[in-house]
C-alpha cells in the first residue's frame, strides 16, 4: 500500500513539481489549490501527510490547519 500525500499549493508549477518529486519517492498524491479544497480532500483522500502552504485563496493555511486538527486528524502538516 502506496503513501499518500495531500499537496495543497496555490501556485500550480509549485504544486506539480512538489507532485513529480513525491511520486518519485512512491507517494500516491492529490493537489488541492485552495483552503476550502483542502479540507474537503483530507477528509475524503486521508492522506498520510499533508504539504500545505499558508497564504491560499479562500481560507489561509492557518485555518486549514485549524480544521483539518478539529476533524480528529492527527497526520504530519508540513
């Protein structure tokens, strides 16, 4: 069973390079490119590790993790 990581980046060059590298590494990865986005695929996608940047559109990394804590989800946020 692969790893999964959840890339949330709002800068699509970002995101698809962070995506090409963790595949690399073997990780099963989805982007999300805004907040709301975000939290709606950590609940659906459970990733093992979350790469989430803080200045996003919609709501801010902060309060991503915010919710993605409050939900009960315990993975790593880098």
């Amino acid at each position: 069973m692969s790893k999964k990581a959840l890339i949330v980046e709002d800068d699509v060059n970002i995101a698809e390079l962070l995506k090409i590298y963790l595949q690399k590494d073997g990780f099963d990865t989805q982007n999300a490119y805004d907040g709301k986005k975000a939290v709606e695929m950590a609940a659906e996608f459970q990733p093992d590790i979350m790469l989430l940047d803080i200045m996003l559109p919609g709501m801010d990394g902060w309060q991503v993790c915010k919710e993605v804590r409050a939900s009960g989800s315990t993975m790593p946020i880098i």
